[in-house]
C-alpha cells in the first residue's frame, strides 16, 4: 500500500482518526513497530496516522480495522460522533457569547 502524501494544514479529523487508532493500538499493549508489522505499513506512517498527518487509504483503513480486530465502520462511527460532539460544543459556545449583553459606553 502506497502512503498517502502528508497533509499540510491540520485536518480535525484526521487528528481525531489518529486518536482512535493510538487508542485501540494501546489498548492492545502493542508498540507502534508492532502494530504497523501487523498491518504490514511502515511505523513512520502509522505514527504519522495517529498524530493526525496524514488520512488513510480505503484499503490501509480496512486493513488496520482487521487487524485491530474492529470495522473500519465503527473507526468511521467514532470519528463521526466526536465530529458531531465538537460541532454541538461550538455551536453552544457560540450561543453562549451571543447571549452575553453587549457592554455600553455609560458602563
């Protein structure tokens, strides 16, 4: 599988894709040269997958799911939830201030 070249301004969800895969990653015990034997990728990548800089494949992505023993579905579902989760918690902060008096100058 040929990498996919690095991205170069940060992708929110790829930073959140790679969170998810450090954490299945960790909580199999595995290294990340383990890991990436098992998935048969270079650990440079794979690091760079969970840091965020770079989106896999489709087929890295289905490949790393099988080996963690997930779908790539639920990988997807995941970042999905916390894209949705991130947009609420904005849209609610920016309620927030809009609803917060404006200051006058006889203040």
């Amino acid at each position: 599988m040929t990498p996919m070249p690095k991205l170069t301004s940060t992708n929110h969800d790829a930073v959140r894709f790679g969170a998810i895969l450090r954490r299945l990653r960790v909580a199999r015990g595995w290294t990340l040269i383990i890991a990436a034997q098992r998935c048969g990728m270079n650990p440079n990548y794979l690091g760079s997958l969970e840091k965020g800089g770079n989106m896999p494949s489709v087929g890295s992505l289905l490949e790393i799911a099988d080996v963690y023993g997930t779908s790539a579905a639920d990988i997807i579902r995941e970042v999905e939830d916390a894209r949705h989760a991130a947009r609420k918690q904005r849209a609610e902060a920016e309620a927030a201030t809009e609803a917060q008096p404006t200051s006058t100058a006889s203040d």
